[in-house]
C-alpha cells in the first residue's frame, strides 16, 4: 500500500462523504489546505466555515482562495465555533477537520491548547449532522502536544457509542510520540 500523509489520509475519508452543497469547517485554517479540500468537495452549492486564531493566517488564505462567497474565513478561537455558524446550519455539518498543533512555517508559539482544543471539539460534535465527520489530528511530539493529545482522546472515548463511533489511524512510525488521527462518526443525535 503507498504511504500516505495523515492529512490526505482524513481528506480520503472525508472525500468518500461530502459531496456538493454540503456544509463543512475547518477549525485550523493555518495555510489553507484543509479549507481548499472541503471547498473543492462541497463546491459552489456548498459552504465552508474555516477558523484560524491567528488572523495573518486568514487573511493570507483569503487572498490565496480568492474570498469565493461560499467560503466564510474567520479570525476568531475556534471554541466560539458554534457563535459564528447560523443556527439553522447546527446539526447539519457534514464534516470538520482539525489539525491541532501549530502553523507549519509559522510562528512555532502560537499553539492549540487543551481547553480550547476540547470546548471547540464538544461544539463541533454537536453541531455534526447524522452520518456527519469530524477529523483530529493530534501531534504528541511536540511540547504541550502530548498533554493534548491525551486530552483528546480521553474526550473521543467518553462520548457515547450509541451517538459517535471511533476510529484511529496511526502514522508510519506508530510510536507513542508519532502524530494519530481520529475520525469520529455521528450515528444518532
Ligand atoms: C497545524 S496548523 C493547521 C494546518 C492547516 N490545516 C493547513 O492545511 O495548513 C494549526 C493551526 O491552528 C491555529 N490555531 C491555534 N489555536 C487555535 C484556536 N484556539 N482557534 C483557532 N485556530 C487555532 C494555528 O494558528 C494554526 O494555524
């Protein structure tokens, strides 16, 4: 099997579920990549929400994607998410990715931390239509990062299994420190 990244590992998985005019967040805009993924799924009919705390990073994706008026770039803590997404839209995103950590290429100290990480990950599971998709990739390796990591899944694997299913995808390495993506799935409301 080719090696693949852990990011286009999440896209593939997102990709065999979005299709066009579905809504869909990206909670970690940082240099865009996810936000173009969900944009290239849900097409014009679609929208996407994409958050970044640090607003050089939106501003830097908007001029790079455009500002297309389906896409809504915002500079804000992503445990506001559910503030800035119209409530007629709750319940009904059908996927939101987040890859935690900090900007590849970018200020190193500016980091998603557990709080925050958590209150925005518990908004997000709600605001999940039925059969929708949330993706975390968590970076153990990297200080702060494991504390988080820990904080993560401890949180994936107290939500009820009758409403969300878990699933773990380890990278190459699979050491303790090496980067893992969840994927959680809305099977109930
Ligand atoms: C690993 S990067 C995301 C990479 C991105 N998915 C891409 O395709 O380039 C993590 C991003 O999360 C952002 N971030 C950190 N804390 C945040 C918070 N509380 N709310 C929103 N974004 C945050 C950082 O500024 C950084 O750009």
């Amino acid at each position: 099997m080719p090696r693949i990244s852990l990011t286009s590992h999440a896209q593939q998985l997102l990709k065999a579920r979005l299709t066009a005019g579905d809504i869909a967040i990206d909670a970690t805009v940082g240099n865009g990549h996810d936000t173009a993924f969900l944009l290239s799924q849900v097409q014009a009919t679609g929208q996407v929400y994409g958050f970044d705390i640090q607003a050089a990073a939106i501003t830097a994706v908007q001029a790079k994607l455009g500002a297309p008026p389906n896409l809504h770039l915002i500079a804000a803590n992503h445990a506001d998410i559910a503030s800035f997404i119209p409530a007629a839209q709750h319940g009904n995103i059908r996927a939101c990715m987040f890859n935690l950590g900090y900007l590849p290429g970018g200020d190193k100290t500016v980091i998603t931390q557990t709080p925050s990480t958590l209150t925005a990950l518990t908004a997000a599971s709600q605001l999940l239509a039925i059969r929708g998709l949330l993706s975390i990739i968590v970076y153990p390796g990297h200080p702060g990062g494991d504390e988080e990591a820990h904080a993560v899944q401890a949180w994936a694997e107290q939500l009820p299994r009758e409403q969300f299913t878990l699933s773990q995808i380890t990278s190459q390495t699979a050491s303790a420190s090496a980067p893992r993506l969840l994927m959680i799935e809305k099977i109930a409301g």
